[in-house]
C-alpha cells in the first residue's frame, strides 16, 4: 500500500475520536499496548503526559509516541559547561516514555517510523526556544537494528551513572541544537552597555 504524506496528519489522542483498538503491536510489546489502549488517556487527563498520533485518512493510526518534561542526569563536565559550577547534574529534557508504528507499517516504504522520530525532534526544537530543554531521551528496546536504528537518527547511547537502565532497554538521547553562545562583550555591545 502506498501512503501518500499529504493523506498524514498528527492528533493529540482522543478516545472519543480515535479507535486505538486497531493498532497492532508485536507480540512481545504488551506494555505498549497496555499503555496506548488503557492507560495514555488517563495520564493526558491528569496532565502528566501527552500522546500524539500520526494518522492516515483521518481515521488510520499509523504510529504514535508519548512525550513529557522530565530531567537528565549528564556527567560533571556537560554540567560544568551548563551551569559554569558542575554542581547540577540533570538538565531539562523531553521524556518519550512510549513510541511505536503500527507491526503493518515498519519497514515500510513510508518510513513511518523517521516521520515519528521527525515530528519529536521538531517539537523538541520548537519547545526548546520556549522553555529550557536540552534533550530528549528514551528507552529503546535493546535490539542491535532499534538502538542503530535511533542512531542513524541522531540519538546517541548515554551510560552516565544515575540514569535508569534495566538491560531490557538503552538509554538514548538526542541533543536539542542551542541557539549560539556569545561573548560576554558581544552582548553587552548588542545592549548598548
């Protein structure tokens, strides 16, 4: 099946509209599936986490993913170069707890999957010139193709101690690209001082 990306378009979850009853999962992935199917309308309720879904004809759920503020732990000297002291160890991050495409449509043509992963990184950036946010981070399942898969889209593996990690999954993050550091005398020449 051909999927034409003007026929895509991205929803917040509505269990009113939406019929997640028809998304399939792999065998192995019954916490996702537990979660889109009873659990993410509960936490977008409550106002802890938001689900986006990507859909095809205004009724097929192609994909979706999971988002919510959260921090990250980064060693002393991503710190140091944060906050100038290295005492503050965890940054503002964007949390993608859950992410998944549909088992008809991975590896498929479409590449539903890099669109998901695009619309992350989009919003990342986009929140990221509102409020402070770093990175973004997940826990991606500990297949070799998944964790190279994330790679190729940027993510990089972080095992800094502190941060979860339950061998089942690997911890990835994205960096947020920031806005440029000037000089001290750049800005105050820009400010008139």
């Amino acid at each position: 099946m051909v999927i034409n990306r003007s026929d895509l378009d991205w929803e917040t979850l509505d269990v009113e509209k939406h019929d997640v009853g028809g998304f399939l999962f792999d065998k192995h992935e019954d916490n996702f599936n537990h979660y889109l199917k009873h659990q993410a309308n509960i936490d977008q309720a409550n106002g802890v986490k938001r689900t986006r879904l990507l859909i095809h004809n205004e009724t097929e759920i192609l994909g979706f993913y999971t988002s919510c503020c959260s921090k990250i732990r980064v060693d002393h000297s991503e710190a140091q170069s944060v906050n100038g002291r290295g005492d503050d160890l965890y940054v503002p991050a964007l949390e993608i707890p859950y992410l998944a495409v549909d088992l008809r449509y991975r590896k498929h043509e479409s590449k539903i999957g890099t669109l998901v992963i695009d619309e992350i990184l989009g919003y990342a950036y986009d929140l990221s010139q509102e409020v402070g946010c770093r990175y973004v981070f997940l826990q991606a399942i500990n297949e070799q193709w998944l964790v190279q898969w994330y790679w190729h889209n940027g993510f990089d593996v972080t095992q800094i101690p502190g941060n979860r990690s339950d061998g089942y999954t690997v911890l990835m993050r994205y960096a947020i690209p920031q806005g440029i550091i000037l000089p001290e005398e750049d800005i105050e020449a820009e400010a008139g001082i």
